[in-house]
C-alpha cells in the first residue's frame, strides 16, 4: 500500500504543470455546472492536449452523466469525469504475464529518452521478480551502446553488443543465444532512432522481428513506442507513423513531469487505439511507472 501511495505522490507531482495551470483551475470552485463550466472545462482540455474529438466525445459523456444523476456541483463533476476517463484509458489486456518467455523491442526517434526508459524498464522487471537482458541493437547512435552499458550496469541486468554500424539484427540473434543459455525470461532490445522517412532504417526493424520471430517461435513480442508527453499533439503524428510500420502493440510515454500537456495520454488512447504501458514521471531510476488509468485520472483532475 505504501508502495502504491509513494507512486502516486510521484504521479501527481509529475502532472502538477497539467493539472495547476490548466484543468485545477476549472474544478477548484465549489460553482455550480452551467454552461460557463463546460466552456471553460473544454479550453483547458484542448490545452492539456487531449485532441479536439476526444475532448468532444468525453464531454458529451460528462454532459449525459450529470444530467442522468443530477450533478451540481463542480466537485461532483470532477468525480464523474475521472470515472468517464478510466473507463476511456482503460486496458483490456494482461501485460507480460509473469513465467512466460518475453521480448520487449524498443523503439522511437532520438531524443525521446529511449535509452533511459530501457534501462529504468530492466531496473523495474528485475525488482519485480523478472530476470531481464539487455540487447543494445542501436548500433547507428555513437555512444549508444555506452549508454545502455552504464543502465545495465546501475539496474544489475546483462547486455550484448556490438561495435558501432555492426548489423542490429546480428546483435539480437547473439542476444537471443545468450539469453537461452542463461535461462532468462525477458529480453528488451533497444533499436535505432527511427526517423520515419529512413526506410532502411524500418527495413532493419523488420529483420530484428523477422530473426526474433525464427529464433524464439514461442515468445510473446511486444513492440513498444516510446514518446515525449512536451511534444503533444507531434508525439501522435509520430505515432501513426510507427504503427504503419512496424505493428506497434503500445506505448512508452515520457517527461510527464515536465509539460502542462498530460492530456495527450488520453489522445494517444483514444486517437491510436494503443494502450499506455509505461509513463515517465521523473530523472529517478524507479520513475518509469506501470500506467493505471485511475491513478492518472486522480492525478490529472
């Protein structure tokens, strides 16, 4: 419980930017709901970046619940609408079910914090029981395989590697081998910072799945994308451009804590139909958080 509620005290502070300058201000009132309320609730939806359509649909919905149970006040509203987000966010799936051989495949353009998510995503699974690999097939970044080393070695977890402008795939398959021979149970791959229009690059990720999919037939693949929350409404262009191209199955959503535009959580739910996994909510090494979609809410309203 005490684990839960620290994680939440992080949450919270992480949004304090979205939810201060934005949707706190809307709901800090005891008002009564008129017309004033939803205009003013809209904007600051829209400036959290939650995407116009979402914003239309959830309102319409706050608007029905309010009506159906005779809602007055703002307080009262805030609480509709948190049960109005969850049911929006929420994720249907089990993830990585535990005693099962995994792999995690990487990927997102530079800058996103890639690398620091795969380290705190090792850090993580170890603490909980899991026995991770590190598989550093970013062999086009300089320093890039350094970088995964100095994580692997603060989380405890082995790595493979090449030299710099070796073959991505050739890292993987090395890393599958390894990763056998030590019985481990999940291995996470880091991968190049795609850019979308470098379609060698998207032709390299199709073998690393093509060499994963050969090597370990049984392995449950997850393909996660990792995108920072201050770019908002870009971060979804992004990625369309993923999903078109290499079947993502979620998303990795960092820097939480230094942008007034969390909303962009719910758009990348609502506008990808993908689930967020993971989001970042601080520089700390257990600051990469497994997404629940109440938390969020609570945090965010």
């Amino acid at each position: 419980m005490e684990k839960k509620q620290g994680l939440f005290a992080k949450l919270r502070q992480g949004l304090q930017k979205t939810r201060d300058t934005l949707l706190g201000a809307v709901f800090g009132t005891d008002e009564i709901i008129n017309e004033d309320f939803y205009e003013a609730l809209e904007d600051a939806m829209i400036m959290a970046d939650m995407g116009y359509s979402t914003v239309e649909r959830l309102l319409e919905r706050l608007r029905s619940a309010a009506k159906t149970n005779k809602l007055r006040s703002r307080p009262e509203a805030r609480t509709a609408l948190i049960d109005i987000l969850v049911d929006y966010m929420k994720v249907e799936d089990d993830f990585l079910p535990a005693g099962n051989k995994d792999v995690l495949l990487i990927v997102g353009v530079n800058g996103v914090g890639k690398t620091t998510s795969i380290g705190k995503l090792a850090a993580y699974y170890k603490a909980n029981g899991r026995s991770p690999m590190l598989a550093a097939a970013d062999t086009f970044r300089a320093a890039a395989a350094e970088q995964l080393t100095v994580w692997a070695e603060r989380s405890g977890v082995p790595i493979i590697k090449h030299g710099e402008g070796a073959d991505p795939a050739a890292v993987v398959y090395d890393a599958i081998a390894s990763f056998k021979a030590r019985n481990l149970d999940l291995l996470i791959c880091d991968t190049a910072g795609r850019l979308h229009n470098k379609k060698n690059l998207m032709s390299e990720l199709s073998k690393m799945r093509r060499v994963i999919d050969k090597e370990m037939p049984d392995a449950n693949v997850e393909v996660l994308l990792v995108l920072d929350a201050t770019t908002g409404q870009n971060a979804i262009n992004q990625a369309k451009v993923f999903s078109e191209s290499c079947g993502l199955t979620g998303i990795i959503l960092t820097k939480l804590d230094g942008t007034a535009k969390g909303g962009v959580v719910v758009a990348v739910k609502a506008e990808l139909g993908l689930p967020v996994r993971f989001i970042g909510v601080g520089e700390g090494i257990d600051d990469l958080q497994p997404f629940d979609p109440h938390s969020f809410a609570e945090a965010l309203l």
